[in-house]
C-alpha cells in the first residue's frame, strides 16, 4: 500500500468514527422510535464501513 493510500484510509477511518458519534448524539437526542431506528441503521453503517476500511490495515 502506498503512503497515499495509506493516508486515505487514515482519514477514511476518521470519517466513519466522526459519523458514528454524530449519529449515536443525534440518536439521544430524537423521540419517535421509527426514526431513532433509521439512525441506529445508519451508525450500524458506518461502523460496518469502518471495520471494511480498518481490515485494509
């Protein structure tokens, strides 16, 4: 893997960690049950995409 690339996934991994707890604080946050589910799906997501980027390592 070049540095380049390496440098990618860096921030990739930054990314996906930064969406996850966006998501988890917006969650708290929110009343309606079908909405707060959307959002776990979407962290779930993220997570999935963060363990698929650090596997790269």
């Amino acid at each position: 893997m070049t540095t380049k690339e390496l440098l990618y996934v860096e921030d990739a991994l930054g990314h996906e960690k930064y969406f996850q707890t966006v998501c988890k604080e917006i969650k708290s946050q929110i009343q309606d049950a079908d909405l707060k589910a959307c959002i776990e799906q979407i962290t779930q997501k993220h997570h999935q995409f963060f363990q698929n980027f650090y596997g790269l390592l």
